[in-house]
C-alpha cells in the first residue's frame, strides 16, 4: 500500500475517534432525557449543558492541533507549560465573562446534565482530557511508526535487491571483467586491482547493505571502488572527482547503506560522453548532524532530459520513508552544461 495512503488512512482514523467521542459527549443531555423519561425534552437544559461542555471543547481543539505536536517533538517543559496555561487561560476567561448568565433559574442549573464545578475541579479535568488526547496521538503515532517501519523494511529488502540485482547481472559482470581481461596483457597491476575493487563492492552490497545503517566510511570506499571500475571504461580526458571528510570522521557517522550511490550512477549514466568533454565531481560535506552529498556532472542533450529517472524517483521514495520532512534533496538544472543534485540528510555522528 502507498505510504501516503497509509498515513492518511491512519490519521482519519484517529480524528474519527475524536468525532465519535465528542459526539457522545454533545449527546449526553439527550441521553439524561431519555434515562428521566421526560416526555419533552427541555431545550434551555441541552443549551446550558452545551455551555459547560464547550469550554474543554475548546481546550481539546487548541491542545490538539497546537500544543500536542510539542509533546510528539519531545519538547516536554514548553508542552506542560503551555497547557497549563491554556487551562488556566480558558477557566479564568469563563470566570471572569461568568458564563452563568445563560441560568437565571438556580433549580433549572442544578438540574442540567453537568453541574457546574470548583475552579480546581475544572483544571483538573482540564489537564486530564488534554492527557487522554495526548494518549491517543501517541497511540496513533506509534502506529503510524509502525506502519512506516514496515513499510521501510520492505523498501530496503526491494532496495537491496535491485541493486543487488544490477550489480551482479552477466552484462555489467561482463563489461567489468572483460575490461579487466583486457589490461592483463598490459597493466597487471591495475588488472589485480580491479578485481580487489570488484570484490570489495560485491562483499559490501552481500553483506554490510543488509544492515539497517552503515558508516560513512563503508560508503565512501564502496563509492570509490565504483568510480575506479567505471574509470577503465572510459577516456583519461574525463574529469572524475570525490572528495570526503577524513577517514576518522567518516567512520563516527551513521547512514543508511547504499544511499548515496545512486546518485553517483546516475551522473555517470548522464554526465558521460565519449566525443564530447565531460566531468562528474562528488563531494561530501559533514556539518554537525548533517551529510551533505553533492554531486555535479556535465550536460549533453544527446542524452534523455529526464536526468533523474527511476533512480532518482527510488532515493526519494527512501528518504520519504527514512528521513519523513528531515531532509533536502535540490536539483539544479539552471546550467545548461552541467547538473547538480545536493542531498542533505540528518546524521548520527
């Protein structure tokens, strides 16, 4: 199921709850009629029932889309403050306008389906409906993780094997390996080399990719090893760069696995012409708890204008399902001869 989808379904449950509840509520003065028998029912009771109920009708709507969304960002001490003074805001408001001018007969007020209660009373139940709200967003939102974390294992589980799939299919193992064969008879070394680049790519998408997160340094030797096989298949005039923080610094940052690479393969698959000149230049940056990749390739309109393809479709689908609103993706097209994609992403460092 679409996520969206999923995520709205999940909140209209939830406000749902809150409809059928404060229904109920609005209810209760008919309800108090039918438990009494009364033949009529008594309009002025129901409006001063409606009266007293409001208030913490209002305390719920403000509480709900105003102040809760602190307490789901964890921001405890404005939360409590806040809601304290809501209550005490919206009590001390009735108390000064008296809302008791809608009772001018003291038995008809005894009789409503409320009574009227202490200052403290009102506080109390003021902060407890605030609490039980509360308890259902985060009820909902614990669902809502669930659901996403769901979702997240299937996409890396479809994620992985795509890639996994790309990188071990008989064409690319082919134009690897017979460009390998090629430099034996001229450059062993290099040849030797490749093969150990080739290996190392082939243990990390094995192996370390089916973890949840990975360290930066993985991410970069893996990056590394790409770019030097995609280097001998083509001309030495091509301006390839990747620059990275420091290795020591690499390895204290948490990311999730084969994130990045994608927009590496896209710049090669782009940014590459055999007769025109072409450059693709990767740099990492990390900021505090943030990464930033950015990666600038040249244009040629031979190729498709539609730069981003699956690929870049599929990194945005992951960083939904990761990152939720945390991150940026920015793509400039505003240079006809070059490309640029900057990814920023929230890091544990």
């Amino acid at each position: 199921m679409n996520l969206k989808k999923i995520f709205r379904n999940i909140g209209l449950g939830e406000n749902m709850v809150y409809a059928l509840v404060w229904a109920a509520i609005y209810l209760i003065p008919f309800m108090n009629a039918h438990l009494m028998s009364e033949d009529v029912i008594d309009l002025n009771k129901v409006v001063i029932s409606w009266v007293k109920i409001t208030p913490y009708f209002v305390i719920f709507i403000i509480h709900n889309y105003l102040i809760s969304p602190l307490l789901l960002r964890n921001r405890y001490g404005w939360y409590i403050v806040l809601l304290l003074f809501l209550v005490a805001l919206v009590f001390g408001t009735i108390d000064v306008l008296d809302f008791r001018y809608w009772q001018s007969n003291e038995h008809l007020r005894d009789k409503a389906s409320l009574t009227e209660l202490a200052w403290y009373w009102n506080v109390l139940f003021g902060v407890l409906m605030a609490g039980a709200n509360s308890m259902i967003k985060l009820y909902y939102r614990a669902i809502s993780t669930e659901q996403r974390m769901a979702v997240l294992e299937r996409e890396n589980i479809e994620s992985q094997m795509q890639y996994l799939k790309y990188q071990i299919n008989p064409h690319f193992l082919m134009n690897t390996l017979n460009n390998i064969h090629s430099m034996i008879d001229f450059d062993k070394e290099m040849a030797r080399k490749s093969v150990m680049d080739l290996s190392r790519m082939m243990r990390h998408v094995l192996y370390d990719s089916g973890e949840q997160t990975t360290t930066l340094d993985k991410e970069v030797e893996f990056i590394s090893n790409y770019i030097e096989l995609m280097r001998i298949r083509y001309i030495d005039d091509i301006d390839i760069s990747f620059a990275f923080p420091d290795m020591n610094v690499c390895r204290k940052v948490e990311l999730p696995p084969l994130l990045l690479i994608v927009l590496v393969e896209n710049a090669f698959k782009h940014g590459i012409s055999y007769n025109q000149e072409s450059h693709i230049n990767i740099s990492l940056y990390v900021d505090g708890n943030e990464l930033t990749c950015i990666v600038a390739n040249s244009r040629h309109y031979s190729h498709s204008s539609e730069h981003s393809g699956i690929g870049l479709s599929n990194i945005t689908r992951r960083l939904d399902l990761l990152f939720n609103n945390r991150y940026m993706l920015d793509i400039d097209d505003s240079d006809s001869k070059q490309y640029v994609v900057k990814l920023v992403i929230p890091i544990n460092p």
